[in-house]
C-alpha cells in the first residue's frame, strides 16, 4: 500500500518486523485485555456494541465543494498539507467497511483498500496508514475483509485477529510522538475490539500530509485489479497539528483514479470516493 512513486491497555507484545521497526502490540476485547498470544499479524498479503459511531448523514443534505481535482494511478481521496513548521501531530477518521465485487475487464487479484495516514503525497520515503481492505481471491474469487497496517517503506501487516464485516463502523487514529515515533489505534466500534500498535522507530516522516484514501493496492510491483466498492464516507476527519488548529479537509486535494473511483469534500469533516 504505497504512493505511487487513549485507553491504558495491557498485554503487551514486542514485535520487531523484517527491518528495523519497532513495535508493541496490545488490545481490548469489549472492554477487557486480550491476552498477548491471542493478538496476531501476518505479513500482508493476496491469496473488521458501543452508541458512539457516527451517523451517515445523507447526501442530499450535504454541500458539495469544489476542491482541487488531481488524478492518481491508484489513490482517490483527499489529501490535505501543512508545513513542516506546524507539523501532524494526530490523524483520525471514522468509516464503514465497504462491500466489494469483482471488476469486470480487471485481472485477479482484485482489492479495494481505505485507510487513512501521515505523509506519503509530497514526502513519499516514509507514509504510516492504518485501514481495512476487501480482498478477491485469485483462484475462488471469494471475498474477504481484513485490518491492516503499515509503516512504508517497511512491510504492511494484516492484523489476523481483528473481526470484520461489511458495515462495521472502524475508527482509525494515529498519534506520533515524534518524526519516527507514534501509536496506532484501530478499533472496530462495533465489534468492541481495538488494537493498539506503539511503534518506537521508524521510518523518518515529514508529517505535512494528511490523507484520506481508498486505494487500488499493489500486488508486488503491480497494481491490483481494482474491486468496485460500496460509496465509502471518511467521517470525523481530521488532523491535529503541533501549533495550531486542526487540519480538516477543506481545501484538500481530491483524487481521482480516472475511470474507476472519484471523491469530492461535502464539508471540512466529512468527504466520499465512491466507484466507477
């Protein structure tokens, strides 16, 4: 998953991935620790109740804004900036997991993934994201949901363990405590299970991009076919900067994978992508 070119919780795992990245791994399952053997990845790979969620708010009662407009060979999103004097500290955003089916005209595998992360836009060496993918097996073309998480240019890991199906409200938030330091927080709200990942070293981030994204995966060094997926809202979108005020999505730019996803700004807090 690449650019083209808190709750005190216990249980706690080290980690350390195939370079040199550094993690903790600890979690919650409708309110209760999850003992640490129970909380597993995998490397990612082809072939996720409380009143807390928000509500879609329905389209028609939505202002459409007229963004900037950009095309991508696998993003579409909005994608917000700031500057390094008044770096991200925070980013956060609520959505559903979408449906998703086959592509007509697109090879196997196909995916559809949306996540939301740091940097990877105008600082593309280093991008931490977090989200859930629907996956199209090659070979049964049987449909699967998973959460993953990653910190490129390292390996992106499937959090094998997190339950998942289509409508489950997820909620992302990633916290940095510095350029190669953060926390990640998945949780699906209506499941009541979380996954907390504390990365203690990292890549070098920018963090003056804000992004919002479902994306067209690569498999290897090859896109995936793209799955057409159910019209995804980022919710409660929002980055909290180290200076001052938070960065939302007004004025972000949106991207589009042309002929198979647009996605447009309803408010500052709240955009869509939706299939071709």
């Amino acid at each position: 998953m690449r650019w083209i070119q808190a709750l005190l919780l216990s249980s706690v795992l080290l980690l350390e991935s195939v370079t040199a990245l550094k993690y903790e791994v600890s979690g919650t399952r409708k309110g209760v620790p999850i003992p640490k053997e129970q909380i597993k990845f995998a490397p990612y790979q082809f072939g996720r109740s409380k009143n807390n969620s928000p509500g879609l708010v329905p389209p028609a009662t939505r202002k459409k804004r007229a963004n900037p407009i950009s095309s991508s060979a696998n993003w579409c999103g909005a994608v917000n900036h700031t500057p390094t004097t008044n770096k991200i500290k925070s980013i956060h955003s609520f959505w559903q997991v979408p449906g998703c089916t086959k592509r007509t005209g697109h090879t196997y595998p196909q995916a559809a993934a949306v996540w939301t992360g740091i940097d990877g836009n105008s600082w593309p060496s280093a991008l931490l994201q977090s989200g859930t993918v629907c996956k199209i097996d090659t070979a049964t073309s049987a449909t699967r949901h998973e959460a993953w998480w990653q910190w490129v240019p390292d390996t992106a890991f499937t959090i094998t363990t997190m339950p998942l199906a289509v409508g489950d409200w997820i909620e992302v938030t990633i916290n940095t405590t510095s350029d190669t330091a953060a926390t990640i927080k998945f949780d699906n709200v209506d499941q009541d299970e979380q996954v907390i990942i504390t990365v203690t070293s990292g890549p070098t981030l920018a963090r003056k991009d804000a992004d919002w994204v479902v994306e067209r995966p690569y498999y290897g060094s090859s896109l995936a076919g793209f799955a057409k997926f159910d019209t995804t809202w980022f919710e409660d979108a929002y980055a909290v900067r180290t200076t001052g005020a938070n960065l939302g999505i007004l004025g972000a730019t949106q991207y589009q994978i042309p002929s198979l996803c647009n996605s447009t700004e309803y408010d500052n807090l709240n955009a869509v992508s939706w299939s071709l």
